[in-house]
C-alpha cells in the first residue's frame, strides 16, 4: 500500500547528519575526527564537525529514500538498487564487501535520521524538480568510493550523490550549506561533477548498473 503524504504534492527535504550519530560502533565517529584534525593541519585552519548529507523525496503521493550504503548493510535487500560501485580502489569493488550501492527506496529509511541537525532543509517544491532528482539517480557516476577519480578536488562519497542529485535536478543550492562550523567531505565533488554536465560514468571491476522500474 502507498503511503500518502501530506503537503504539496512534490518536495525534497535535505537532512545534515553528525557524522558516526547514534551508530554502534564508535570507530566511524573517532576515524572521522581524526581525519578532519589532519586536514584541518594541512590547510591551516580550525578543525570543523564532519557532516552526512542524506534527502528524502515526496513525489506522486510515494516518499523515496535515495541513499549510498554498503552493498553487505542494511536494507540492501529490501532496496531498489539503481547503480553500485567501489569502495576504496576499484580492484577491491570485485568483493561484493567493497562495494557501496546507489538505493532509490521507496518508503525507505535513513539510519540516525533523529540525530540531524538544523534539519529537515526544504530546498523544492516544484514536480519537475522532484521528477527530473528521481530519474537521475540511476545515472549518478559511480566511481570510487573515498576517491577523486572525476578530478573534482574533492573526494567521492555519499554527499557527492546527494549534491550531484541536486544540482543535476535543477534545485539551486545557493546558500546551501552544512551547519555553521561544520563541513561535509564530498558534497563540493558532486556539485562540481553535476555542474560540468552528463553522467561522467566510470565502469570499473565489480561495478555494475541495475536498471530502475521506478
């Protein structure tokens, strides 16, 4: 059964998640601290909270989940996989425990989504937006995970995918930003990747596209 939901009748609703919120296990918390403490050093600058952007989507009375998450984690059975790809080195996406996947889940949930701060962010309301963010999701460039293949400055991650969804679905973003004092590793790669325009797909072992029957 559809879940109905309330409000105009298309909407993207931006989440900023404290990276390692709630989850059992502490070590992605302290690895994510450390590695801003070394950036921070290297660039000279005061060390920032570290961010997860996550989006929920209402379309057509349905709400959808678009999500990166370990293809072994989680959901990835119940999930509508629309792309996967490798985490860390593309030799290592041949281990179905190196690869992420790329989920448009409907009526999907977004773990430690009670943690998200100065959030839920509204960035549209406009169906064509909403429509063209859904339709992209199965083309989003699937490359490293943690890696800058694209050369986009940045790193590859699941904050590229949701600023790349964005951008690519025409939302403007100006203004948009994580909490103040904090920063979201990945989120400048993909809007710099959707703002060149096209898919940029990297096929690489292990990876593979899952066609979408939205």
């Amino acid at each position: 059964m559809r879940e109905d939901v309330s409000g105009p009748p298309a909407w993207v609703d931006l989440y900023w998640i404290p990276l390692g919120a709630g989850s059992a296990v502490p070590i992605v918390r302290w690895n994510g601290i450390l590695f801003e403490r070394l950036v921070a050093m290297r660039e000279r600058r005061p060390a920032c909270d570290l961010y997860h952007a996550a989006v929920q989507v209402g379309f057509a009375h349905d709400r959808y989940v678009i999500e990166m998450a370990p293809a072994w984690g989680s959901g990835s059975a119940e999930a509508e996989v629309v792309g996967t790809g490798p985490v860390g080195a593309r030799w290592l996406g041949r281990s179905h425990y190196f690869r992420y996947q790329v989920r448009c889940w409907r009526d999907g949930t977004i773990p430690d989504l009670a943690y998200a701060i100065d959030s839920p962010r509204r960035v549209s309301e406009h169906e064509g937006e909403v429509g063209r963010l859904l339709d992209a999701a199965s083309s989003f460039p699937t490359a490293t995970w943690g890696r800058d293949e694209l050369h986009a400055g940045d790193m590859w991650n699941s904050n590229s995918l949701v600023s790349w969804l964005l951008v690519s679905a025409g939302i403007d973003l100006t203004g948009t930003s994580p909490p103040s004092g904090g920063r979201a590793p990945g989120w400048a790669a993909g809007l710099a990747v959707a703002q060149r325009g096209g898919s940029a797909s990297v096929p690489g072992p292990g990876e593979a596209r899952l066609p979408s029957d939205r």
